[in-house]
C-alpha cells in the first residue's frame, strides 16, 4: 500500500503522514553514506591531542603553537558555516560533501607529508575547510528526507555515528600512530576521505524528487529562495543566538578537553602513559555517543527542546564542579568522564531549535549559525587553554577553571531560549 497523505500540516509547509518504507528505504542508505563522512569530521576534530608529543618532537613546537595547530581545524569550519549553509541550500548536499570529504583528504595528506609547523598549519587549515560543509548538509538532507518530528532523533543518532570518529582518533589512533607513526597514520585516513567523496557522489541524492518520489516535506512559500535574505532573517532573529552561545560554551568544552588537552592533563596530573590518559577521553566520546542518540528522542518524545536542554546542561555543569573541586581517585573519572560526555550532549538540540525558531525554507542557513557558535568558542578556548598553560607555569588544574566559565555561559544562554515544541513556530 502506497499512502501520500499530505494532511499533517506545520508552519510554512506540509509533511506525508505516513510513507511506503519501501520506497523511501534509500533514505537509510543515503543517510548512512553521510554518516560515514561525518566519522572523518569527528576524526579530525578530536585527532591532535594524542599526537601532541610527536608534534612537539618533530617541529620543535611550544605548547601554544600545539594549541593554535589543534584551533587551525576550527577556524575555517567556523568561518565556513554560512557559506555550507548556503551551499547546503543551493548547490546541494550530494556535490558539497563530495567536494568537502575531497579537501579534507588533500589536507590530510598534506599534514602527514609536512616538514616543519607551517606546513602542519595549512594541512590542518584545509582538513577544517574540507569537513566544515559536511555536518550542515546532512541536516539539510535530514530535513528533506525525514518528518520534523524525526530531527531530533535523527540529529542525534548522526552524532552518535560521527562520534566513532572520536573514538578512532583516540586509543586506536595511539596504537596506529605506535606502528606505522603519525605522518602515515594520517595520509591513509586522507585516501580514505577521498574514498568516501567518491561513495558520496555516487549514493547520496538531495532529497526525494531527484528519484521519482514524492517529497516528503513541501514549502508552502511560493517567493523564491532568496539567501541574502534568509541570512539577515536568521540574523536579525533574537530568538536564533541564545543557542548560539548555550552550544559555544557546551561544544567547545567537551571538544578542548576530549580532543586537544584532556590527555595532557591526564599525563601530568596523573602521570599516566598517553595511552591510559586516551581511554579516560574515550569515556567521555562513548557518554557524548550515547547521550546524543538518547537526548534526541527525549526530546521529540517530550516534544519540548528547552527543558531536557536545561536539565542536561546542569548535570554538565554540576559533573564539571566535582571534577574540580572534589580530590576523587583515579578509577572513579572513568564514570565521571563517561557522565561528562553524556550530558554534554544537550547540546545537539541547538540545531533543532534554531531551525524550528527560524523560517522553514533556510534550515541550513539557520542550523549553520548555531553550529557556527560551537566552533567559534572551541577555537578561542584551545588556544587559550595554551596560554594560561605557559602564563602560570604549566598549573594543569587552570585547564578546568578555564572550561567552567563558558559552561557557565552556557548555563545563563539557554535560560533565553524559546520553547518550540518541536514544531516551527517562526
């Protein structure tokens, strides 16, 4: 039975009811390609804080200039969130992924063949350019080939596949980089990027029109698509910048901390080998796995965003005030580290909010900007974290009273955040 029911209405279009599962079973497969691409981005995201030694032996480096390099993948993907939302909206996620999974490859191997920091820098610089265009446009393609009741949940088991690339670039990485070295290590995962810019061309398809289905989500706006509009719509948005900042201090603590200098930490503080110190971060991946393929369906099934935002958010923050200031045995961070990343992962709701704040037509223009705040603060806090490392004389504990204030930032944004319901409500 075929069912095409177009009688589920929301604010500025309509929705199928119910599809034929297997007609629209290539969804899965598309979405699976775009999963896929989605681990490298996490790969890289994470991959510098267990090559820091290497890094320091091979360019002669000081701690500042590790911090920079690891803030190098975050400026460009930062600056690069407006452009992949317009990208997502006009070229299309099929040639944007291609194209974004082809540079970060390029910039891959570039890195793994560079012979002095410079070199290590604008590697870096074109992996972050690369990956930055691929997470927009699969909520781009989530929105076309999924209900809006399914975001949520389908947002969060994305970044639940993505975050096994921040599993890979921690032990495993540390056992790789031990047996073929990092410069290696690091041209293979760019062949295999490339690998998949080809898987990408061939599967993913926009959305369900470009083979002979009945979309499942239709615009009822009849005015064209206009960017330059949409971008100063979602701009002038007061409600679109409380996730902003609420993902800002969230994504850019747990990505300081799990990425570049959690290890470090956990070396000097508890002098521990790097390969010990990788399984504490890794705990804190599998919370951040679990914890977005779970926040998700809390949330659509509450059908509420703010309030499982909040409560996650103070459960982070009061994980984070423990860590600190209560003196807790070595064993008993593998469950703090777990439950960080766990509740870390209120996070994702950011751009389900953003996109329901904001017109249904530029969901990639709107989720971008929210996005864009994630980056933005994991690239000034990294480089920071290097700063106040040299400036007190390697105090590793100023590593977490550096994190709590943008937690706490974090904490105040999403106090000014619109409840949605999980519907469009601009």
């Amino acid at each position: 039975m075929i069912y095409l029911k177009l009688d589920i209405y929301f604010k500025g279009g309509i929705y199928l009811e119910s599809i034929n599962e297997k007609e629209y079973n290539r969804r899965w497969i598309i979405w699976g390609v775009l999963a896929l691409s989605y681990v490298i981005v996490f790969f890289h995201r994470v991959a510098a804080g267990v090559v820091r030694e290497e890094l320091i032996n091979s360019f002669s480096i000081t701690d500042v200039e590790f911090g920079n390099f690891g803030s190098m993948y975050f400026y460009p993907y930062m600056l690069m969130q407006i452009p992949s939302g317009i990208l997502a909206d006009t070229l299309g996620a099929r040639k944007t992924v291609t194209l974004g999974a082809v540079f970060a490859g390029i910039g891959s191997i570039i890195f793994g063949f560079s012979q002095n920091i410079t070199m290590a820098y604008i590697g870096r610089l074109i992996v972050g350019f690369g990956v930055s265009v691929i997470f927009i446009s699969i909520l781009k393609v989530l929105s076309q080939w999924f209900k809006p009741s399914e975001f949520g949940k389908m947002s969060g088991l994305t970044s639940f596949i993505g975050n096994g690339g921040a599993l890979l670039a921690q032990y495993p990485l540390v056992l790789l980089v031990a047996t073929i070295g990092w410069r290696n290590s690091f041209s293979v995962i760019g062949f295999i990027s490339i690998g998949i810019a080809i898987l990408a061309y061939i599967i993913v398809r926009n959305n369900p029109e470009d083979v002979g289905l009945e979309p499942i989500v239709i615009i009822n706006e009849k005015d064209d698509l206009n960017i330059r509009s949409g971008i100063k719509t979602v701009f002038k948005n007061p409600h679109t910048w409380p996730s902003f900042f609420a993902m800002g201090g969230i994504f850019g603590t747990v990505i300081a901390f799990m990425g570049t200098w959690g290890v470090p930490y956990m070396i000097y503080t508890y002098n521990i080998s790097k390969s010990e110190a990788s399984i504490f971060t890794m705990m804190i991946t599998i919370g951040l796995m679990i914890g977005s393929l779970v926040i998700g369906n809390i949330s659509d099934k509450l059908k509420k965003r703010k309030l499982p935002f909040i409560i996650s958010t103070i459960i982070y923050l009061f994980i984070w005030l423990i860590f600190i200031f209560v003196d807790l045995d070595i064993n008993y961070l593998y469950i703090l580290f777990f439950l960080m990343g766990l509740f870390s992962s209120g996070f994702i709701l950011s751009w389900a909010i953003a996109k329901e704040v904001n017109p249904e037509k530029y969901p990639g223009v709107s989720t971008s900007i929210a996005n864009m705040g994630g980056f933005l603060f994991a690239a000034i806090i990294q480089p920071l974290i290097g700063y106040v490392l040299e400036l007190s004389n390697y105090d590793y504990t100023l590593i977490l009273y550096v994190c709590l204030i943008f937690i706490i930032m974090s904490m105040v944004s999403i106090l000014f955040i619109k409840e949605t319901n999980c519907k469009n409500i601009y």
